[in-house]
C-alpha cells in the first residue's frame, strides 16, 4: 500500500491550479441519466471516486468517453441498460445515491443499494426517500437495496427537509426536473455545487430557479437535452492549500478559483493574520511573517464555514498562537485526526464535538495514518510544517479527493513523495 513520505519545514513558493470541483463533478455525471443525449462536461478530475462513479453509470448503460489529458468527460444515456446500483459498487462511494433520483425520474423504477454507514458519521438518506415519496414514489427498503417505483411518474410537491442535505438536495432536484408539475425545496442546500449542478441541469433545459438560496423551485419538463458545462473549481481543494501556504509560512498563488467560493473560510483565514489578494482568475495566500493567530471555528452548513475544511483548520492551529476552539455541528467522528496530529506534538483536548487546541511551537515529524479523506490531507499539511520526517498511512483517501497532491506540493517546493511498501521510522 502507498504511503505519503514528508520531510517538513519547507515555505511553500509558486502557483497551483486548482482542480474541477469532486462533490460537484459527482451530480453532474450522474445528471446524464436524465436526457438520452450527449452529456459533455470539462474540467473533471481525475480522481478514484471519478472513476469509481464512471464505472457505476457504465453498468447502467451510459456510454462514457474520457478524455483525461483535456480533462473532458463524454456521456451519453441513449438506453438504460439496467437500473439497480450494486452493492459492491456503491459501498466503495456514498455519492452513489445520486442515480437514485434520476433513474426513477426517467425509467419509473430504480433499485439502489442503501450506501451504510462510514467512518465520519451515519448520514441517513431518509431525507432522499421522504421526499421522492412526495413527489409520489413507492419505496420498499429489503435485502439492503431502496426499490422505488413510480410507475405513473413523479410529480410535483413541497417538500421541507428535515435538515440541510447537499446529496438530497441534488437528488431531489434532479428527480423534479423530469416530474409532472412544480417541485419546490425548502430548507435547501445552498453550497456552489449546488448552484453549479443548476447551471448544468438549466444547459439541459430544465427550468430551476433560487439554486443559492435555501428554496429552489423546479418546473418539469417532458424532455431534457445535449448541453456543454464546465464544473466549478473546488473550494475544499482551494482551502486545502490556502493553508498549505499559512502553515509552512510560504507564499501561494491559486489559480482557476476565487474566493468567492469560500466567504467565512477566508474571513477565519484572514483573522488568523495570513493576508489573502484577490485577482481576475484567483487570489494569493501569504503568510504575513508573524505567528498565526488562534481563531474558533464552528461548522456549519453553507456559507458558514465547510466541514470538510475542518480538518485542515485544526492543522494549523496545531501552530497558532494561543489556542483554538473548533466545534463540529455536521457529522459526528469527524475529530479521528484528532489523535495522529496529536503523536506530531499537538496540543489537542476534546470534549464531546469540541476540540480545544493549545498551539505549539513545532509540530515534530512521525508516521500517522489516515482515517478519512479530510482526515489525510490533514497529516500532509501537518507534516508540510513538522520538523523532520513524517509518513502518512492509508493515502488511498487522498486519491478520492486530490488530484496529484504530491506533484502540485512538490512544484511550490514541498520535500514530499509516495512511495510504495515502505517502512515509517
């Protein structure tokens, strides 16, 4: 298995081009089933839950032609093959609940195998099945599959969900753009994903409006088309290294992205004393040549401050000075990083969804494993900053989310490199 070799202490210097975003690629993909049209969306990742997604819709019948050096995916759901998502394909990847919503909106049927449980949290797709079963779809949960049928078609209703959920929130808008009538969402996500999976879907000819706001109403139509779209930049990918360059005290210019994607991460960034410049087509990173100042930090559905930053955040107050609250409001789990940042020096107490961090003065190389995807490029960034040699175990999560993390890092300088079957000291 890969591992991650580190030798820290290194001001990270240079440009990195952000990637197409993953959580917003995923929907879109998913999106082809909706039309028997040719899909054609750009700026796609190469990532291992791409493919793992690519491989889903495949064994559904969707043609999918990829072109990795232009980055440019080709879908084209002329038939459906089949309409049940395996177990062994979505226990790899929860995103794969998304064909749940488009599959029943075009085929009437679809049979999905319920994604279980993960090392961050339950997160339930309740919210998913009460509101297709509003919009009129049967659904039976047995031997670990969803089957849900609306044999007439889905139609159009209110539907509040219980809690902000993204997934639901794109599932329930994909479904709704095929049903009979208007489907309104209220207590909708409102993250740019969301917006950008509307943009697409509108491409298409679906009519969708107040995507961005917590109400997003959809107007059926009998047809979608062949549309064009070019997925947004990644916001956790640009927020990842904007602490990159915070933590190693460097200099970073991140490009293909803005800072509009992540309002309350650069307002705690800023207060942390790293200066933030923006440009027509990115901003720059820099460390301001003082120690960084601790900041609290509570997450929260969008524009409050993303989960999945949350890792990343604690990082760097591992270093700060004074110390740090950080609360998770998203997902129970989420502190499993808590314990490998805390063998490279950290001063980390937690207490129930807190953790309270006590900055030091030098995190210290040592090898640490990887819980989740958040969780890994956590110990990377820790390591970026730790005096000496840290090894990074189990980066198979980093490939679902980071496209070529090493070679982007080492281009800006960063003494880091995979290796295969070596031994931590």
């Amino acid at each position: 298995m890969d591992q991650i070799r580190i030798v820290g202490g290194t001001p990270l210097k240079g440009t990195i081009t952000i990637s197409g975003a993953k959580n917003a690629a995923l929907p879109l993909l998913t999106a082809a089933i909706l039309s028997d049209e040719v899909l054609e969306l750009t700026n796609i990742p190469e990532l291992a839950d791409i493919k793992c997604m690519l491989e889903l819709l495949e064994q559904h019948g969707i043609q999918a032609t990829r072109n990795l050096e232009q980055k440019k995916v080709l879908l084209h759901a002329q038939s459906i093959a089949n309409t049940t998502a395996p177990y062994d394909i979505v226990r790899k990847m929860r995103a794969s609940i998304l064909v749940l919503g488009p599959l029943l909106a075009r085929c009437g049927e679809a049979r999905v195998s319920l994604p279980g449980g993960c090392s961050i949290g339950t997160r339930p797709v309740d919210i998913h099945l009460q509101g297709l079963e509003e919009m009129g779809a049967e659904i039976e949960l047995k031997e670990g599959y969803i089957h849900a049928k609306a044999p007439k078609g889905l139609k159009g209703a209110t539907i509040t969900m219980r809690v902000v959920s993204v997934t639901a929130t794109e599932n329930l808008m994909m479904a709704a753009t095929l049903a009979d009538g208007t489907t309104k969402l209220v207590n909708a996500a409102r993250e740019p994903e969301i917006v950008d999976l509307a943009n697409c879907l509108r491409a298409m000819g679906a009519s969708i409006e107040g995507d961005g706001t917590d109400t997003i109403t959809i107007h059926g139509v009998t047809k979608l088309h062949h549309a064009q779209h070019r997925v947004v930049a990644d916001r956790i990918e640009t927020g990842t290294f904007a602490i990159a360059a915070a933590i190693t005290g460097g200099e970073l210019y991140l490009k293909d992205t803005s800072i509009e994607l992540l309002p309350s991460f650069i307002s705690v960034l800023q207060k942390t004393g790293v200066i933030v410049e923006p440009t027509s087509d990115g901003f720059w990173v820099k460390a301001s040549g003082h120690p960084i100042t601790g900041v609290d930090v509570m997450t929260e559905p969008y524009p409050g401050f993303a989960t999945d930053l949350q890792a990343q955040m604690m990082a760097l107050m591992t270093v700060c000075q004074g110390a740090s609250l950080i609360t998770e409001t998203i997902f129970e789990n989420r502190f499993m990083h808590v314990p490998e940042l805390c063998r490279m020096g950290a001063n980390i107490t937690v207490h129930g969804s807190s953790a309270l961090v006590r900055g030091v003065s030098q995190l210290r190389g040592a090898p640490v494993m990887a819980t989740d995807l958040r969780a890994s490029v956590s110990l990377v960034l820790a390591g970026l900053a730790a005096e000496g040699e840290t090894w990074v175990n189990r980066v198979y999560h980093l490939d679902r989310g980071y496209e070529h993390i090493e070679d982007k890092l080492r281009h800006c300088g960063a003494h880091i490199e995979r290796v295969k079957e070596a031994i931590a000291a």
